[in-house]
C-alpha cells in the first residue's frame, strides 16, 4: 500500500527562512516547494494542488500575503494555510485566520511548533476526508447525517435534499417553526460539490430593517457614520459555498429589490462601494409563512417569489411525523446527558405514548426544549409520564377561551385556571393584538411591546403564532 504524498508550499522573502523551513520538514510524505514572494507562490500554486502553505504576510511585490491568502480560498478553499509573522503584526494573522488561515507562527520560528502545527493540519485534514466520506456512504444508503428520523413523511425530505443537493440551483424550503429548515439547508450543502465552501446562515428576521442592507451587502469604509473599516456581506462570506436566507418573508420591498437585482445579475456590490464583486454562491432560502399568500397580498414581490421558487421543498411538522418522536427524543435526550453532565436516563412506556401523542406544535425545537428540561429537572433514572408538563399529559389547563381578566370568575362547579396559565393567555392575547396592530412587522411590534425582536421571536414560537 502507498502513503500519499502531500505537497507543501513554503513562502517567505528571507532565503534562510525559506530552506531552514524546507529542511526541518523534510520528509518521505511530503513534497515541498519555496517562493519568496506572494506573486511567485499564487503561480506555483495554480500550477500544483499544494495541500499546505505556509505563508509570510509581510512582503515585497505587487501582492500581500493577505491577497495571497484570499485568492487561495477562493481558488481552493479545502486548502491548509499556517501564517508566519512578526511578534508586532499578530493582528493581521488574526485577520488571515478571519480568511481561513488554519494557524499561524511568530517569529523566530521554533522548528519544534512548526513540526507540531503542521502535523495537526494534517489531522485536520485526514479528520476532514473521513467525515466527507462518511457523509457520501450515507448518502447512498439513503441517510441524511444531519437529520433523524425513519418516517415516510421525513424520507420523502430525504430524497428531495438528494435530488436537488448537486444542482446549483435556489431551493424554497419551507415548513412550520422548529421544524428543522436550517438542518435540511445544512444537509444539502454538505451533499452538495460546495461541501468544503462556506456554509452562512443569515436570518432576515433576526435583524432591524436598518441593518439589513449593510449585512446582506457588506460594506467599505467611511460608507456611513460608524464603518471604520470594510466587511464583506453575507453573499460575499459565502463565496464559493451555501448561503441561507432563512425567514425571508420578513423582507421589506427594497430589500426584496435589491436582492432581485443580485440574483439576476449574479453580483453584488457593497455600500459605499464602486466594484461590482462577482458571484459564486448557492442560496437556499426559507420561510414558516405561506408565500403565495405574500404574493397575493402584495407583501413579497411576484417576480421575485418566482426566482426564489425554484425548488420548492416542504418540511413536515413533528405531528405528521409521530413515528420519528422516539428516535428524537432519545437523541435529545443523550445529548442533553453530554451537555450538562447528567447521568442516564430512560423514557417510560407511558411516557413515550403520551409524547408521541402530543400534538408538538413547537415542533422539533419543543422536544428537544423538552428532553433538555426532563435530563436536567428529573432526579431519578426514568423519566415517568407525571414528569411531564400537564398539556402534554393529556389534562390541559382549563380557562383558554378568553384572554380577558372579567371572564377568569368561575362558578362552584368550574375548575379554577392555572395563574400560569392564565398569564400566558394573557400575553398571547396581547401579541396578538401587536402584530394586528403593526401588520405582522415583528420589528414594530417588539418596540410596541417593548421587547427586543429576540424576545418576540421566542414568545411567538412558545405560542406557535405564524
């Protein structure tokens, strides 16, 4: 059997540094190759797949040892990069790192870190090559490494993720809160040819209007009071991988411009900016609200919904797919234990029927909330069913009609409301009446309320309002 030969490029303008290097790593296993500077290396370098670089930043000629770095990425982004520099001019490793540099060196070089480093990018990448293998064994044998579940309903996902993962083409996934849309974008990136690219999961939903721009586009200094120095925007961050739009209906119409605009003319330019930066990027967007309804109602652009929808994909909720309950919640259950350092626990029969008779309209996030609670609240080895909350044991607090203190009075033979539960109508009433009030825009509704958008966020999805 052969051991494979991995290629090393060493780059740096000191001609000590660059044989001291070359020497010290001198090896059966290895191929190594010296350029003194940045200019030299980026021609060596499309002329070879070198594995490993190992890189100066400070140098002369007409390229940095950051460009050079970029480029690489760009150009092949599964490559290892160790950055050599000076003790004064860590924070520009730091920025390499920020690149994609795997490590990096100060100066003077102890040969004995190197050796170190550069057998655990080595690892790393043996590590990397396992996993990847892994993920296409199971794809042939139908799994999905992300997702659990053994469901008709979830093995239909399965095969769609399959069908669509290699094409380079926009996929709508859409499906109820907590159902898993990020996992199913996950899933079919990593089974995707941009595997080893970037994976940027942006969420339009998370953020104020006023941001949103600035984030989606990047940015370059002085573009506005605050920019003290250039970012690149979701599309740009994701270059050469996957990007997700998740909650893209919460787009306002010039965001929804602007990026009709991207995706027709498949580059973006930051703000502030005068370079249209071309675009290599897979996007997958997602959404819990029923876009042809947005359409219709003149909140998401027709033209725009129809290059969204190019694929479209539904993710079924965890009621449609009760069969998959043991399974998830025997996996939350373990990794809760890993997380929190709990011993064991086990799931009673009459526990498991009653989770798998709830309807779960939190959906897999409540489950997995759920078993995380039990492991960490639960004293003994068995999680009974009286371990549960009351909804989910089939006796449901009583008094939900209305949400209006004067009609909490009960006659002698009525049962008497939780206060907890009493409250929470309360505060779904009062939600409620925000959203009407804002239009459904979650931004002004949390300032109406006089909450942040995170809080919004988690109170509607503990409610499951849509």
């Amino acid at each position: 059997m052969t051991t494979e030969v991995f290629r090393i490029l060493i780059v740096d303008d000191e001609p000590n540094i660059r044989t001291g290097l070359a020497q010290a790593l001198a090896s059966d296993s290895f191929t190594i190759a010296t350029a003194k500077d940045a200019d030299e290396a980026w021609t060596l370098f499309q002329s070879a797949h070198h594995l490993l670089v190992l890189t100066d930043l400070k140098m002369p000629g007409s390229l940095s040892g950051i460009e050079l770095i970029r480029r690489i990425k760009d150009e092949r982004p599964e490559t290892l990069i160790i950055v050599i520099t000076a003790h004064g001019t860590v924070e520009t490793a730091v920025e390499a790192m920020r690149l994609g540099a795997h490590d990096y060196l100060t100066k003077p070089i102890d040969l004995g870190t190197l050796r170190l480093q550069v057998r655990n990018a080595f690892e790393h990448h043996r590590l990397r090559e396992e996993n990847r293998r892994l993920r296409d064994r199971l794809a042939v044998a139908g799994e999905i490494p992300e997702m659990i579940g053994q469901s008709a309903a979830i093995r239909d996902v399965f095969v769609r993720i399959r069908q669509v993962a290699d094409a380079d083409v926009t996929v709508l996934v859409q499906g109820e809160s907590g159902t898993g849309k990020e996992l199913v974008a996950r899933a079919i990136h990593n089974l995707s040819h941009r595997r080893e690219g970037p994976f940027v999961a942006a969420n339009f939903g998370a953020l104020p209007e006023g941001l949103i721009e600035s984030e989606l586009f990047g940015y370059e200094k002085g573009a506005f009071t605050g920019a003290q120095r250039q970012k690149a925007g979701w599309f740009e961050m994701a270059r050469g991988g996957t990007l997700l739009l998740d909650e893209v209906g919460e787009m306002m119409t010039k965001t929804q411009v602007d990026l009709l605009r991207v995706l027709e003319q498949r580059e973006v330019r930051r703000l502030g900016g005068a370079v249209m930066v071309p675009l290599d990027v897979r996007l997958v967007v997602a959404t819990h609200q029923d876009m042809e309804g947005l359409v219709a109602s003149g909140k998401m652009r027709e033209d725009l919904y129809y290059r969204l929808n190019v694929i479209p994909l539904r993710v079924p909720p965890l009621r449609e797919r009760r069969d998959d309950v043991p399974l998830l919640a025997q996996h939350f259950i373990r990794w809760a234990q890993q997380r929190h350092g709990r011993e064991p626990k086990q799931v009673a029969s009459a526990t498991m029927r009653a989770l798998c008779d709830y309807s779960w309209p939190g959906n897999v996030r409540q489950l997995k909330n759920c078993m995380e609670r039990l492991v960490v609240t639960v004293d003994g080895p068995i999680i009974h069913l009286e371990d549960l909350p009351s909804e989910m044991q089939g006796r449901r607090p009583s008094a939900t009609a209305s949400s209006s203190p004067g009609n909490l009075a009960q006659t002698p033979d009525q049962e008497v409301p939780t206060l907890e539960a009493a409250v929470a109508e309360t505060e779904k009433a009062t939600i409620l009446a925000a959203l009407e009030r804002s239009d459904h825009h979650r931004e002004r509704t949390a300032q109406l309320l006089g909450v942040s958008v995170r809080t919004l966020h988690y109170k509607m999805n503990r409610y499951s309002l849509q």
